[in-house]
C-alpha cells in the first residue's frame, strides 16, 4: 500500500472508531516505504514522540515532524529539546504562528516566567487548536501556583457588538413587555377559578419578564414570592435553582433542585439539572462528583464552552496534562468570550501582585 493510501486508509478507520487498526495499517505502510508523513500520522496516533524523531530523520525539512516532537518534548517536560526542535522548525518556516507560539511556551515552562506566554496573546488565535489549549494549560498550571484556590474563569455569556448588538438587544426588550403583557392576560383568562394559582402565575410572568431585563434580584423575589403561594410551582423551582446556581448560592440551589427534581416536569430538564450538580460539585471542590456529572451533561451541551473548560481544569488538578489539553481544545474551539486571553491576562495580573 503507497504512503498516501495508507494515509486515507487510516484517516478513514479512525473516523469509524478502528484506531487499532489505523495503527497497524500505518505501522506496515511505514515498514514497506518509510515516509515522514506516515510517521508522523503513527506518532499521533500512538502518543509516540520517537515516530516524530524518526520523521526528521527521513526528511530534515519537514516542519510537521518538528512541530509534534516540539509538542511531544513540552509534555514529557524536556523544554530544552522542545525549543531545539523549535529552533529547526522555524529556520524551515521562519513566520509559522503555531511554532512561535510552541516555543513561546516551552520557554514559559523552563523558566518560570509569565513573560514569554504573555507576549504571544496576539498570535495564540491563530495557531492551532492544540497549541492554543497547551497555552491555556500552561496557563492555568501557573495560575494555581500562585493561587491554588483559584477555579478558573466564570461563566460569561457572548454578547453580540457594535450596532447590531445594540438592535438586537432593543428588539429583545420589546419582545420582553410584549410576552409579558400577552402571558398576563392569559394567566387571568386560564386561572380565573383558582386566585392562588392565578396569583403564583401572575408572579412568575414577572419574574421572567424582571430577569430578561436584567433586574435579577427583584426577578428572585417574585420567583419566592410565587413560590410562597404555590409550594410546588414548577416554573419558580426550576428558575430560582437556576437563579442560585449563576449566583453561587449553592446551598439553596441544591434545596431548590431537590425540590424541584421531586415533580415531574423536571424529567424534562434532566440534563440542565445534572449540569447544574456539576457546577455546584466543582465549585465546592467535589472533583469526583464534578466529573460524574459534568461527563453525564456533556453531549446536552456540545456548543456550550465551559463544560469541557471545567473538565480540563478537574483534569489538570488530578495531574493528567493529555487530559487536561483535550477538554481544553474542545472549549477554545467553541464560541467563547476570549477564554485563552482572559486567562493569560489573569496570569499576568496574579503575577505582578506577588512580585
């Protein structure tokens, strides 16, 4: 089988879940006609930096085999030969952004310095989306030097700019007042037998109009307030553990989800609530049961990036680096609100304060 057959043959299996024999089919393809790119696909494949040796050995120019032995070399903690891989790697392609950035970290790594991570913020965008997560890790690794109380970024939501921001964000409060007033309306027509419920109703409508503008507090005491009129409303169970949870009330959201995880309608949700458990395990430090439920809530959440963000982080602590990279990759490629610079940006300013 010729170099590149065995190149598709592999990319192909791997797709199907046969990585096995992905391997193998590289392993005898690089055997019959040794080609660096093969070796190169074997070494990723298999986590096997002498592959990427053995691709600088068959073609000295070929920048991909410098690249992943640099990668390779930060991660078993030899930065001395991820920068000489470096090193090479540019003279081939001087203006490569994901092998400045490479060794922009590995110098990071063997010095201890903030300076060479914070200098390449501008150029992490637009390199690949591994180094971009091994920035973070490196990142993220410091950060808990300095602080180990640290736990990460917090969830920001990602807000539409310029003019078309602003539109959008008049047309949604209009479309505010205008569902708070039908839904009113109806709440009296279809409660008009039962005051209490009408009245439990009529202050979860004003809730979620209260907390769509923004006033979130206010909308929180309307949700307790339809909550004191009917025990077991579902809609201000629900809201008010969410309410909770983005506020980091952890002991009442877990008495609110409790709650509302005893009525039916929270079978619909499943997932938001196992979301929410993970969210209140992790930032009461409970890794184990972070993971358990951030692993059972993930395919519910595949645009959403701080999931994987915070299994990275629960990976990092529990000194899993491959792990770690992983789920950080999977939450950089992810709309997010400038998650990699944000937390340089931190990095910097933790650092400067201890100096």
């Amino acid at each position: 089988m010729s170099p590149s057959a065995a190149l598709r043959r592999s990319t192909q299996l791997v797709k199907s879940g046969k990585s096995d024999e992905a391997k193998n089919s590289l392993a005898l393809a690089l055997k019959d006609s040794p080609e660096s790119r093969v070796a190169i696909r074997l070494g990723v494949l298999e986590g096997n930096a002498a592959r990427f040796e053995e691709a600088m050995k068959m073609d000295s120019s070929n920048r991909a085999a410098r690249f992943f032995s640099a990668m390779a070399s930060i991660r078993e903690g030899d930065f001395q030969k991820a920068l000489a891989a470096v090193s090479e790697g540019l003279k081939v392609s001087p203006s490569n952004l994901s092998l400045i950035a490479l060794g922009k970290v590995a110098e990071c790594r063997l010095s201890g310095a903030v300076g060479p991570l914070a200098s390449s913020i501008n150029i992490l965008s637009a390199t690949t989306m591994e180094v971009q997560a091994m920035a973070l890790a490196t990142a993220e690794e410091m950060i808990l030097k300095f602080d180990p109380a640290d736990k990460g970024a917090e969830a920001r939501e990602v807000l539409m700019g310029g003019p078309a921001g602003w539109l959008f964000e008049k047309l949604d409060d209009g479309a505010v007042i205008i569902n708070f007033c039908v839904s009113y309306s109806l709440n009296i027509l279809r409660n008009i037998g039962d005051s209490r419920k009408r009245e439990a109703s009529a202050h979860v409508i004003k809730a979620d109009a209260l907390y769509a503008m923004g006033q979130d507090e206010a909308a929180f005491n309307n949700y307790k307030k339809a909550l004191k009129e009917e025990p077991g409303n579902s809609q201000a169970l629900e809201s008010l553990s969410a309410y909770c949870v983005l506020k980091g009330k952890w002991k009442e959201a877990a008495n609110y989800i409790r709650e509302f995880q005893k009525l039916e309608e929270a079978k619909a949700v499943e997932p938001i609530i196992t979301r929410w458990k993970g969210d209140i395990a992790f930032c009461e430090g409970n890794a184990d049961d972070a993971e358990k439920h951030y692993a059972a809530a993930a395919d519910s959440f595949r645009m959403d990036y701080m999931i994987p963000y915070r299994q990275g982080l629960l990976r990092l602590k529990a000194k899993d680096a491959a792990g770690a990279e992983k789920h950080f990759a999977q939450a950089l490629s992810r709309i997010n609100p400038g998650l990699l610079a944000e937390r340089i940006e931190k990095l910097k300013a933790i650092s400067a304060a201890k100096i």
